[in-house]
C-alpha cells in the first residue's frame, strides 16, 4: 500500500530516516515502491481517458445512426395512422407532407370531414318542393390542418430519453376557423404533446382551451351566453394502436340566455380500455369504457316549464373478449332524476348484447358505416327505410347463426308509488344456415322471458290521464279494479303489497305468464261492474 506525502511530511520522514541508520535502506526501499505505484496510477489514469475518449467518440458517431433510425419509425408510425383514417367513410386525408431531417421532422396534414358526401348530396336533383329559382347552395365541407413539429430521440430535444417528443397544433380552415378563432381569442383548438417510447408505443396529452362568449339579441330582444372550461385528455398506446388506455376530463359548459333558461353540464369524464381483437380488424376492440357526468340540469325560465336535473350519470360498457366472440355489457344510471318536484332516481337502464361473432359483428360494422357515407342509399332510406337497411340482412342474419343473446338486463326507477322494476332477456337456439331465412323456425327456436314488478298505483295514474269527471274516474277505477282481480284469479299477476308481479316466457312456442300457458281469450274475463 502506498501513501501519497506532503512535502512536510516526507521532510520529516527523511529526518526519522536518518536518525535511525539501521532502517535507512528499508525506507529507501519504501520510497521506490511509492515512485512505482505513483507510475502505475498514471498509467491507469491514461488509459481510462483514453477508453472514455473513445466511447464517447462512439457515441457521437453513433448518436446521429440512432437519430435516423428512430426518425423512420415514427414516420411510418404517422404513415400507417393516417392509412387507418383515410379507410373511415367520413374522413380524407386531403394533402399530408412530411418532412424528415436527422434530428427532427415536420409534418402537415389536411383532413376533410364529411366532404364527399357534402358533394354528392350537391349534385344530387333538388327537391321538387324548392324554390327553382333560388340559387343552389353547396355545402362546403370542414377542413382541419394538423401541424407537428418531430424531434428525434435518443434525447429529443435533450431533456427526456424517448424515441421522439412531438408538438402539434390542429386549425379549421377556411370561414369556420376565422369565426372559431375569433370565439378563442387566437389560441388554437387543440394541442398535443406526444412522447413515443422506443418500442413503438407512447403517450399523448391533449388540450382545448376554455373560451366564452355573449351573443347579441335575437329578433325578440333575448340575449344568450355560452362557457366552457376546456377539455384535457390521454391517451396511451401501444405500437399500431394494439391496445391504449384513455382518460379525458371536461369540467363545465354553460348556455344561459336573458329570458331565463339556463343549461349546465359539469363534471364530464371518459375512461377507457381497449385491446385490438385481430391484426386484420383494425376497428374492433375489447375492453372497457365508462362515461360520467356529474350533474346535468335544465331550467327553461317559464313559469309552466318545470326544471330538469340529473346528478352522477354514468354509462359503462364492458365488452369482454372470449376466442371468436364478444360481449357488450352496459349499465346506464342516474343517482337523481329529478323532474319538477319528483325525483325518479335512482334509476337504471342495463342492457347486454352477448355471443355476438366478432367477424360478422365488423362486417355488419362496416356494411353500415359504408350505406351511412352513401347520399343514393340516404336517400332512398328516406323514401322507403327498408332499402337502406336491405344490404345489411346479410351480416345480421349472418350474426343470428351463431345464437347471440338479447338482455334487457334492468330497467328500474323510484316512482311517487314505490320502484318499478323490469329485465328481460331473449336468445336463439343453434340455428343451421338453411333456417336463417325461415321466420317460423326463428319462432320455435326463440327463447325469451321478462321479469315485471310495477307499484298498482302508478299504472292506475297512467290510465287516467286526460279524464275529467268524478264519475268517469270512478268508472275507470273500478274496471282498473276488476281487470286486475281477473289477472290475479287466473295467474297472470300476483298482488303484493301493492306492487304487481309477473313472470313471461317464451319458449318452444308457447307463451307462458307465471308459468301458466297464456290463453288470449280469457284476458279480461268477468263481469263489468255496474254503477
């Protein structure tokens, strides 16, 4: 072990030395190992500048390779983006120049909404009803601009380690956007900053800004205001859009106008968790999606208007994926309704679609969204709505082969008179191709039944409504009275402390209520009460 010494302290080293011959050559010999030791770390020291030298010219040489290399990813990750959202039937990519450099890249995309149908509805013959005078006004489709402003990784822009950050800003072009950036004061609609990670996947947060505006009086002298506190969303996804996650938040928007209405929407939430099913089926997802609203509320400022308000909506589906086949499970709720002075929370509307084939179900998707972009079948669906829905009888009766399930698992809500509750469910037996097309043997094989429970009191108040008179309400009581006891006699109803039960099924044919075969005949048997 050798000690480095100070100037002082190797003088008196040397003065100890000296005063003991017998240990001079000994120290003497210390000395020279010292002076090796020192010579070694020298060496070492080079060496180690010479090795982190050499890395780091590595480095530098290898930094730009890694720069293009992760430029071209993401390029193609842009390019296969867009080649989705050009195969959407009310979406086209007009224009789209990307520029890449070594370090960074730019890009410019146009997108038109709506603007191939917009033409063809143009061109389309004008109603015989119109004015053949008038000038023809062609309805100009909305254009919106995506700038984005790419820099490469590995450290883009030096302050993350990321395979790319990118900026991007969107524009409406054309008078839509003039009157739109007058309404923000010049901020732009949306911003995006996207991290990508280098295995193909990132992250994007998105913003809108919050804007509010007066509006002048209309030609009754009422003036109107609208507020809205932005939005914020984030998505984030896996390479290609395999799978993503998304949270979005949207805190108020109010419209108020001088004659008294007001309407406030506050509290909006979106989250979701999708999972693409097939490589070739870009468009279908399992997962989840809940959509929540904490209170909605409506007064119109009339005296005869009564005022509105919900409170804790939520809408969440769950579509679970099992092999070929999916589910669509959604439960829809209200913790208030609140209608004037009743309140018809909470109430429930569940419902589920189960065993759908998840490759006729996007067939089905994509007959629909094609006759939704086309103006001829539009229009003939008009006119007569069976045309339209004509060629999509061949995937959905594709989809029935493979016996999905119909549930209408829950509708509930609290009335004056107590809860009202209903679930039903229906679903069809193996069916062979053949038997598709035969609505008899649809018939045999359905399977259904339905759960009723109804306070007496409010199907009492419903049949009532527009009478005047005591006599004819009396009246009306009374055959209410007597039909019910008819019901409960022959099993049809249970009476149950003033809630109405019933079971009904359907199966094999027959139609049974509470078990017992249903004879239309002797509905509303017995005989009518005198008065």
């Amino acid at each position: 072990m050798c000690t480095i010494l100070t100037k002082r302290s190797a003088r008196l080293t040397v003065q100890r030395a000296q005063a003991l011959p017998a240990d001079r050559s000994r120290w003497h010999d210390g000395a020279l190992v010292c002076k090796w030791h020192r010579h070694q770390e020298r060496k070492t020291t080079v060496k180690k500048s010479v090795g982190i030298a050499l890395a780091a010219g590595a480095l530098v040489l290898a930094y730009p390779a890694a720069a293009w290399m992760l430029g071209r990813q993401v390029e193609a990750a842009h390019a296969e983006q867009y080649r989705l959202l050009a195969e959407q039937p009310y979406t086209k990519v007009v224009a789209r120049d990307y520029q890449r450099g070594l370090f960074g890249a730019t890009e410019t995309v146009t997108i038109e909404l709506l603007g191939d149908l917009l033409r063809d509805v143009a061109k389309a013959p004008r109603n015989a009803a119109a004015d053949p005078a008038a000038p023809a006004e062609t309805p100009q489709p909305l254009r919106l601009r995506l700038r984005s402003t790419i820099q490469h990784g590995p450290l883009p822009g030096l302050t993350t380690l990321a395979a790319a950050i990118a900026e991007s800003e969107l524009t409406v072009e054309g008078e839509p956007g003039e009157k739109l950036a007058a309404v923000l004061g010049g901020q732009k609609p949306l911003l995006a900053h996207t991290e990508y990670r280098f295995t193909g996947g990132g992250v994007s947060r998105m913003s809108s800004p919050a804007f509010a505006m007066d509006f002048s009086a209309d030609a009754e002298g009422t003036t109107s205001s609208v507020a809205w506190d932005g939005i914020h969303m984030s998505v984030d996804f896996a390479k290609g859009m395999q799978r993503y996650t998304m949270q979005a938040e949207a805190p108020r928007l109010e419209i108020k106008d001088s004659a008294g209405l007001r309407v406030l929407l506050s509290g909006l939430r979106l989250d979701g968790e999708q999972q693409r099913m097939f490589d070739d089926e870009p468009l279908l997802y399992a997962g989840t999606q809940k959509f929540t609203v904490a209170q909605f509320g409506m007064t119109t400022g009339k005296e005869d208007g009564e005022a509105l308000l919900l409170k804790q909506v939520v809408y969440d589906v769950a579509m679970p994926a099992n092999g070929d086949f999916l589910d669509i499970v959604a439960r829809t709720g209200a913790e208030t309704v609140q209608f004037g002075a009743h309140d018809y929370g909470p109430a429930h509307y569940d419902f589920s679609f189960k065993h759908l084939h998840a490759r006729t179900l996007a067939k089905l998707h994509r007959a629909f969204m094609k006759q939704s972009a086309d103006p001829a079948a539009l229009a003939a669906g008009e006119a007569n709505p069976a045309k339209m829905l004509a060629p999509l009888a061949e995937p959905a009766l594709e989809l029935l082969k493979y016996s999905p399930e119909i549930s209408v698992d829950r509708i509930s809500f609290r009335s004056p008179h107590g809860e009202a509750l209903i679930a039903a469910r229906a679903r069809l037996g193996e069916l062979k191709p053949e038997e598709i097309s035969n609505p008899l043997v649809l018939l045999g094989k359905l399977d259904a039944s339905a759960d009723i429970a109804l306070p007496e009191a409010l199907l009492a108040g419903l049949g009532g409504k527009g009478e005047a008179g005591a006599e004819a309400v009396a009246m009306r009581e009374a055959m209410f009275q007597q039909q019910l006891a008819g019901f409960a006699e022959q099993g049809y109803i249970q009476r149950d402390g003033g809630v109405l039960r019933t079971k009904i099924a359907f199966a094999n044919g027959q139609l049974t209520i509470n078990g017992k075969p249903f004879n239309p005949l002797a509905i509303g048997g017995g005989a009518r009460p005198t008065m």
